[in-house]
C-alpha cells in the first residue's frame, strides 16, 4: 500500500524544517491561550459571570490547540505500534487540531483584513506578521493531514485490513455539532 500525496509531501526535509519553525511560531500563542482560558475560565467561574461568545470561542480554540497537539503527540508515539495503538482516539485529537488550524489561520486573515480596511494596523510588516502565522497553522494542519493518512496506512500494513475511518468522522461531526449546540445554549 503506498504513501497518499501528502503524506508523501510531508515527510520531506523541507517539510519538517516548515512544521519546525511554524511551531516555534504557534506553541507560545497556543501556551497563552491556554493560561488565558484556564485564568479566565476559573475567574469567571469564581464570579458567576457568564462568558461572552468571544470568550467561548477563544476558549475553544485554545482546547482545540491542546487537543491537536495531544494528538500529534499520541500519532508519534503511536506510529510503531499501531495495532495496540487507540486509532480513533488519535484520529479525533489530529481531526480537532486541523479542524483548528484551519479555524485560527481564517480567522487571522479575516482579522487582519479587517484591521487593515479600517487603516488601524498599516505596513508591510503587518502583512509579513499575518501571512508567517497563518502559514504557520496552514503548515499544523498539513502535518495533521499527513498523520492521519500514515497512520491508517501503517495499521492497514500491520493488521491486513484497511482502518474504516468514515464512523470516525461521523464521530467527530457529531462532537463538532454538539459543541456547537452548546455553545449557542450557553450564549442565549
């Protein structure tokens, strides 16, 4: 069974030098997204305020983050042994942390486009700043991408059969649409 395209591309020198870097970029921003949402979170819980949407989704991005990276380090670890390795725990942690990649690296054009229009945030660099951490993201969501791929293959190669990843992703949906339930409850 051979390698799918970008599994392929990612296990290029090139590549690895790219996700190197991208994580220098993202492990500070996804560290203080993290100490923001525990912070915030146990001060709001202290107060009994409820949380603005922004909040919520700043929160969720940031456990999406953690939860990726959970799943990028479970990928490595489970990448020798995949036939004693929880496949579906790992496909839903990488799934979570493309899904969130994607979501920070639009939301940080769309943010920037929108600081721009309204001329608060002029010059080159800002476009620079903007397009290394989006490409950043875009880079994470690659390798997430390319995880999931290399791990289906390799516990197809050692089991004899081929990893059924379509209730994995129903899965998934169905998390995705419950937090997404929740979320529109809590801010009503």
């Amino acid at each position: 069974m051979g390698k799918q395209s970008i599994d392929r591309w990612a296990d290029t020198r090139a590549f690895r030098f790219a996700l190197l870097f991208a994580g220098l970029a993202i492990a500070p921003v996804l560290a203080v997204g993290l100490a923001v949402t525990v912070i915030g979170g146990g001060a709001m819980l202290l107060d009994g305020t409820a949380p603005d949407l922004e909040q919520v989704v700043f929160g969720l991005l940031a456990i999406g983050g953690a939860l990726g990276l959970l799943g990028y380090a479970r990928a490595h670890a489970g990448a020798a042994r995949p036939d004693l390795h929880n496949l579906t725990a790992t496909l839903l942690l990488l799934r979570a942390g493309v899904a969130t990649a994607l979501a920070v690296a639009a939301i940080a054009a769309v943010f920037w486009h929108l600081l721009v229009s309204r001329a608060q945030w002029q010059g080159p660099e800002s476009a620079g700043v903007t397009a290394c951490f989006v490409a950043a993201n875009l880079v994470w969501a690659m390798s997430g991408v390319a995880w999931s791929q290399r791990l289906r293959r390799r516990y197809a190669e050692v089991a004899g059969h081929a990893f059924d990843g379509l209730p994995v992703l129903l899965l998934f949906v169905a998390l995705a649409l419950a937090t997404a339930a929740a979320v529109s409850t809590a801010t009503l």
